[in-house]
C-alpha cells in the first residue's frame, strides 16, 4: 500500500459534497444520519449522475502506479468507490474527499464496515450501534496526506508479505489490523504477485540502468516502474535502495529514486 494522491477537489464538486453532508448532518441521530448518508450516495453519487461522474473521473487519476488501480491491494481494477471510514460508523465523512478512494469488490468484501480504532495502547473494535469513539483510526489509510503508510507497512521483498514494525506498538497494531483486515497476507495470490513484481521492477530498472541516456529503452523502463501495479513494492524497493541487489543499480542510476 503507498500514499494515493489525487487531484485536487474542483470548487464546484466540493460544495456539492459540502451540501450533502450538510445534509447528513441534519439527521437527528446516528442511525438517521448513516441512512441519510446511504441514501444520498446511491441516489447522487452513482456514475450516471454528475455529482458520481466527477468524483469517479478524479479518483481514477489518482496515482501512483496503473490508473484506475484498486488502492487497497493494488492488483485488481478499483471499480467502485469505497469509504475509508465506513457510512455505518462516520456519516458525516461520507462525502469527504480524502476519505473516498477507488477499490476492488473483492478487497471491500474483506473490508465490509469493520472499522476500529487505537485507544489506551489497544484495539477498540465497534459492534452494534455504538458511537465512532475517540482515538486514532487502526486501518492505514493510502488517502491521508498526514501519513505515508510506507513508514506504517513494511515489505519483505523476497516474500512479498507486509510486516509491521515494531515501534510504536500503536503502529504495529494499526499494521497488523490493515494486513488482516483487508487479507494482504492471507490471499496468496497477492503475496506471490508482489513477489514477482520485484523482479519485475528489478528487471526494468536494469534495463534503464543499461539503456544510453535519453534512449528510447531507458523511458520505456521508467513508464513501466511508474505506471504499473504494486506501485508499492517501487516505493519500498527505493527505501531498500542501500542493499542489494538494488545498490548497485541506484548507483550507476541515481535519478530513478526519483521515479
């Protein structure tokens, strides 16, 4: 998982979702609120209505890696919108920008409204109708612009599996909810996918390496390792730039830490 940027919010699509969570907000109490908030999505924000056209066509420029690529695995095509925060438990962020990308049904099937939070150095998990209660958010967010979820989620590049890091144990715990929450190890395919895509990504940073500069093979290597899936095996594959097999390559091509 790496930081998912989009395209800033135009002016006219913010105060349309600004009116629809006014609109929320005006419901009289939690259950009424997530109803609201249900019903306005389906009934405004669905990809024949304006509102939906717009807000999908931005979330499907979010980079980087391969366009319209599902945020949470990074493999399958993100053809649906999917809350960060579920509707049930944060109604009111139902229309917030940072808090909607674009997902596979298979991850928000793993997802479904699971949603917890870290509260006195342990998971608080919510169950029936309880109130959103305070602490820090446990899932790993690729569209929070105050974190980066590669300092959160690190990579085991020959195995292809996400590991946690140790310190702070808040974040080993928010680490280890993302990973099972969303299945990063437990589906296999997506573990062994990561694995090849390092060799992947190896192969055509190589090739770059290789290429003259300004060649034509040396660009065709960069748009491959800035436009495909797992985007975020480059991002750790650059953190890792110091140990081999990258070591090497990073140094006779410093300028692809940049890519």
């Amino acid at each position: 998982m790496i930081r998912a940027v989009a395209p800033p919010l135009p002016a006219a699509l913010a105060e349309g979702l600004a009116a629809l969570t006014d609109e929320v907000r005006a419901a009289p109490d939690p259950d009424g609120r997530f109803q609201r908030a249900k019903d306005l999505w389906e009934s405004r924000l669905r990809s024949d209505r304006p509102l939906g056209r717009q807000l999908r066509s931005l979330l499907d420029e979010v980079g980087p890696g391969e366009a319209r690529l599902c945020r949470w695995c990074e493999l399958n095509e993100g053809d649906t919108v999917d809350h960060v925060a579920p509707k049930r438990w944060a109604p009111l962020l139902a229309f917030t920008y940072e808090n909607l990308l674009a997902a596979c049904g298979r991850c928000q099937s793993f997802k479904g409204d699971r949603w917890a939070v870290v509260a006195n150095s342990g998971l608080v998990a919510l169950r029936g109708q309880a109130p959103l209660p305070d602490g820090e958010p446990a899932l790993i967010s690729p569209r929070d612009p105050h974190e980066d979820p590669l300092d959160l989620l690190a990579l085991d590049l020959e195995t292809g599996a996400f590991v946690g890091a140790e310190e702070p144990p808040r974040a080993r715990l928010r680490a280890d909810f993302t990973v099972e929450l969303l299945g990063l190890n437990t589906r296999h395919s997506l573990v062994s996918k990561r694995r090849r895509a390092f060799g992947d990504y190896l192969g055509w940073l190589r090739d770059a390496v290789e290429a003259e500069e300004g060649a034509d093979e040396r660009a065709a290597a960069k748009r491959k390792i800035q436009h495909s899936r797992f985007p975020c095996v480059w991002g750790h594959i650059k953190r890792q730039s110091g140990e081999p097999p990258m070591a090497a390559l990073f140094a006779r091509l410093p300028e692809a830490l940049d890519w």
